[in-house]
C-alpha cells in the first residue's frame, strides 16, 4: 500500500504542470551543495511528502540522482 501511495504521489508531482513545470534539482537546491535538503523541499508539499521515499540511501537528502526519480 505504501508503494502505491509513493508512486501515486511521484506520479502527481511529475505531472504536475502549474507546481513542477520548469523545475530542476537546481532550483530546489537553493544552496548549491549538491543535494537537496528537508528544508530545501519544505517549498514542495508534494516533494515533501515522498520525501522519506525519495531518499534511498536515508540520509536526509535528495541527490540527483535520488531526485530524478520524480522528473
């Protein structure tokens, strides 16, 4: 169930035009270190809320490549 509800959730933010329409790794990671925080994400609901699910390695950020799972 909770797998539905990840994929559910990536799918409706990578869809969606008004809230991701020109949105990259860049633009959430405000500090330019490579990753994107919790803080970072705080901007997203939807990216906050696949957050945990996003982060593989649960190291409390989003790499790129972590990142591109929603694009």
């Amino acid at each position: 169930m909770k797998h539905i509800k990840t994929s559910l959730a990536i799918i409706a933010l990578a869809s969606s035009s008004a809230a991701f329409a020109a949105v990259s790794f860049d633009t959430f990671d405000t500090d330019g270190d490579g990753a994107i925080s919790q803080k970072e994400a705080s901007v997203n609901t939807q990216l906050v809320e696949i957050f945990s699910a996003l982060d593989a390695d649960g190291n409390g950020e989003l790499s790129k490549e972590e990142f591109s799972k929603v694009q």
